[in-house]
C-alpha cells in the first residue's frame, strides 16, 4: 500500500508539476506578448506624433494657403495610412483643411473634446475616445500649429476609428488565438479601446481588472476572470505615451487542455515500470513477513507437543527473525518446564513429595488404559492421633514426611508411591505379583518399626494387600478390599500386614 500511494503520490505531483509548468509558461507567454504589443503600439503613437509635429511645422508659415493646408492633409492620410481622417484647424477649432474631403467638414467649428482639448492645451496630446463629428468613436492626436514668431495658430490632428477598420485594429487584430484568446486595450478611464468584439469598444468595465497590480509594475500577469466568469491567463504591459493597458488573455481550459494527453503518454510509461515495482516489492515483503507469520502462527500453537520442532524449521534468514524464533524457543522451554512443573504440583503432595489423589485418579486411569495388572498396598500410621496430640502437628508432619521418605526407600523403582489422605498412604505395584507385593509391604513395615524419629520415639504402620488382574474389570474395588484389609489389620493389633483373599 506505501508503494502504491508512493507512486500515486509521485503520479499527482508530476500532473500538478505539469499543470503548474503550462500555467507559468502561458502567463509568462502573455506577459512578453503584451509588453511586445505595448512597445508596438508605443512606437506607432510616437511615429503618429513625430508625422504630425512635421506636418505642424511644413504648414505653420503658410498656415492661410489652402491648397497647401489641403496637400498636407492628403499625404498624411495617404501616405503612412496611420489616421481614418487628417484635419487643420486654426485657434478657434475652425477647419482649415482635412482628408478625405468625403466628411464635407471644412469650415465647421469644431466642438467635440478631443478638438477642445488640443486647442486648451496647445501641446502634442494623445485624446480619450469621443464621438466625432461623423458619429464614429475616435481618439484624436494632435501636435499644435506654431509660426516662426512663435504665435499658435492651430493644430494639425489624425484620427483613428475604434469601431472600424484602422491601423490600430490592423496592429492588434491579427494577435489572436482560436482557442478563445484575445486582446483587450484599456485607457485611464477603464474605457475599452480595443476588442476583438467590436460591440464592446467603447463601454467601461466595472473594475480594472490588473489595476493594482499594474501600479507596482509596467508589466506582468496574473490569474483573473472575464466578464463570463472564464478563468484566464493573462499578461498586461502600459503604454507609456497614452497610459494604455494592453492585456493578452488565454483561458486556462485551454492553456490545460493538451495536459489530459501528457498525463496519459506518463501514465502509459510509468503503468508498467510501476506494475513491476509493486510485484518486486510484495516478493519482498513476502519474504521478510513469511518467517514473521510463521513464528505468529507458532506462537498460538505454543501448546502442542511438537511446536518447538515446528519452529526451527522456520526460516529466519533475517537478525530481527532470528532473534523473534530464538525468544519463541527459550519461552517454550521455559513454557513446558513451567507446565511440567505446575502438572507436578497439581499431582502431588506438597509435604511429601508424593502424588496426591489427583495423581492416584490418573495413575488408575492409565493402568485400566494400559490393562496392566497391578497389585494393590494400602498402610496407615498407627495411633497417628496421639502423636499430634502429645508433640503438635509440626511434629506430625515431619513424622508423616519421614514415613514417606522411608516407604520410598523401601520400595522398587517402578512402584507408585501416594499419600492417600493424612496419615494414609498406597502403593501400586504395576505388574507384581501378591506376593512381591506382601513382601514389599513386609519390609516396609520392618523398616518402621526400626526407625527412631526425633522427638517422637519410635512409630509402626499397618498395612493391607490386593491384587487387581486387569482382566477381572475395574481397579476400584480392589482399593477398597486393600483399604479393608488395612482395616483388618487396625483391628488385629495393628504393626501388621494382612493381604486380601
């Protein structure tokens, strides 16, 4: 899984990277653009300037010939093809002279702004757009009239159509994308200058869309919105001379368009590269969690018998499994010994090392299993009572602890010693005959008799044998007939043996 999303991860990051990359390409594209048309535009508008600042100075000595005021006129007009229309005016905004003589203007006063303004400030302007007379949206540049006596008699202006065909639209007109890019021209006033929709020259936009942004630079680009609400890429620059913004615009859909075909193409050649990673890397890590599952396994399995044999089959080809299957034997070792020592405990009898009734229940079990005939001693601590009575139970105990360590000293290896309850004890013989068994009893009982114990003098047993064939059913009645010759033998004095019929 943290391969996968690691490759996940690094796919996202490439198609962000790739996204990111188009973006900043594409406002960087649109930044030197519109500073290119900018510096266009800006030399168009000083060329503008420096053609009628010539004019202004070949008619300012002869500003009250005519044809000659006229001749100047045509060959602005006609000869750069920069202006829509060419006029003369003298101080009063009265028209001397103008080209194409088709607008029929000569001799009219002219009052519109850009006229008034020119006559105002008497110095080279660039105007805002206004409706001419001719009912067309224009901006006018003018460079005033002034005679060698330095007397102002005029201005010589051109001007250029918005809405319809003119140098302005040939110059920006042609830099546009199909993809739904265009060019927007701005003046001071928010006013537009130039759009590639011609219905929308001339309105004002609501706010200026890089206004603050153009205040700390010339240039530059951002993210913004058209007035559909389209996300678009865009680069702005000034014209100096007129303070004009020129904004290039390319919406960011189709900036991001080609980025679908790119991610596909790295998808393609990261899919098998990738495919090959994660099967290299589940082998991995099915090799280093294989040994981890199979200690795991092991360990729910800790009681069977052979799970330490199951263990060190295991491979470990790795320190931290090695370590894991070495801690596994040492607790399973340590796990028997524990149980072994617990299973002791729960089988014998504290005092003397013997095995209790559970013992004795298990024994039997096994030998009626096994079908193995045994023979049958049963023996009690004469007048037992009276011992605890005269010298208290801690002697007691070390009297029974001590018969119990001479009736094992007495006995033979393969017999079954158990402490049946107090000062009674039996012994099972597995495969002795009565008489080994009465033999046995009879040496047990001498050996007591003969023992001195500390504190409590000399004590005797009396004891009761039988003999269980296996083949004669079960084991219990036999104890019982033990149990009442040992009866028999209290009542015969006791220090005795007595062995059933």
């Amino acid at each position: 899984m943290s391969a996968f999303i690691t490759l996940a991860n690094s796919f996202y990051a490439s198609y962000r990277v790739q996204r990111q990359l188009l973006i900043d390409n594409t406002l960087e594209e649109n930044r030197v653009y519109a500073t290119k048309l900018a510096a266009s535009t800006e030399l168009f508008l000083q060329s503008t300037q420096k053609q009628l600042a010539y004019s202004a100075r070949q008619v300012a000595n002869n500003f009250d010939d005519g044809v000659r005021l006229t001749a100047e006129t045509d060959r602005l007009k006609y000869q750069t093809d920069s202006f829509n229309s060419v006029v003369i005016t003298d101080v009063h905004g009265k028209i001397r002279a103008t080209s194409p003589d088709s607008l029929q203007l000569l001799g009219k006063q002219l009052a519109t702004p850009g006229a008034l303004e020119a006559l105002e400030k008497r110095r080279p302007l660039i105007s805002k757009p206004y409706i001419s007379v001719a009912d067309n949206l224009v901006i006018n540049i003018s460079s005033p009239i002034v005679d060698a006596e330095n007397h102002y008699r005029g201005y010589v202006g051109g001007t250029i159509y918005l809405r319809q065909k003119s140098i302005l639209n040939e110059l920006l007109g042609e830099h546009y994308y199909r993809d739904g890019s265009y060019i927007v021209v701005l003046d001071q006033d928010r006013r537009i200058l130039y759009h590639q929709d011609r219905t929308r020259i001339g309105q004002i936009v609501d706010r200026k869309p890089i206004t603050e942004a153009i205040k700390s630079s010339d240039n530059g680009s951002q993210t913004m919105y058209s007035a559909q609400g389209i996300s678009m890429l865009a680069g702005y620059a000034v014209v100096p001379s007129a303070g004009w913004e020129i904004i290039t615009m390319r919406p960011t859909e189709a900036t991001l368009r080609p980025l679908d075909g790119l991610m596909f193409k790295v998808l393609r050649h990261l899919t098998p590269v990738a495919l090959l990673t994660l099967l290299v890397l589940w082998f991995c890590s099915r090799l280093i969690s294989q040994p981890l599952w199979l200690l795991a396994r092991s360990a729910n399995e800790m009681d069977k018998p052979d799970v330490a044999t199951s263990i060190k089959s295991i491979p470990s080809w790795y320190f931290e499994a090695t370590q894991l299957k070495r801690a596994l034997l040492i607790g399973i070792s340590l796990l028997h010994k524990k149980i072994g020592k617990l299973k002791f405990e729960v089988l014998t009898d504290p005092l003397t090392g013997l095995y209790n009734r559970r013992g004795l229940a298990a024994t039997l079990e096994s030998l009626q299993q096994l079908k193995q005939s045994s023979a049958v001693i049963a023996l009690d601590i004469d007048h037992f009572k009276k011992v605890n009575d005269t010298y208290g139970h801690a002697i007691g105990d070390e009297v029974i602890r001590l018969v119990a360590q001479q009736i094992r000293a007495c006995s033979r290896t393969s017999d079954i010693l158990f402490r049946n309850g107090g000062e009674e004890f039996l012994i099972l013989l597995p495969g002795s005959s009565l008489q080994i068994a009465t033999d046995v009893a009879e040496r047990i009982r001498l050996s007591i008799e003969q023992m001195n114990i500390p504190d409590a003098g000399n004590i005797t047993i009396s004891l009761g044998v039988a003999y269980w064939a296996a083949h004669k059913g079960e084991i219990e009645p036999v104890l019982k007939l033990a149990d009442a010759s040992l009866y028999q033998a209290k009542q015969q004095g006791r220090n005795c043996v007595i062995v059933a019929a």
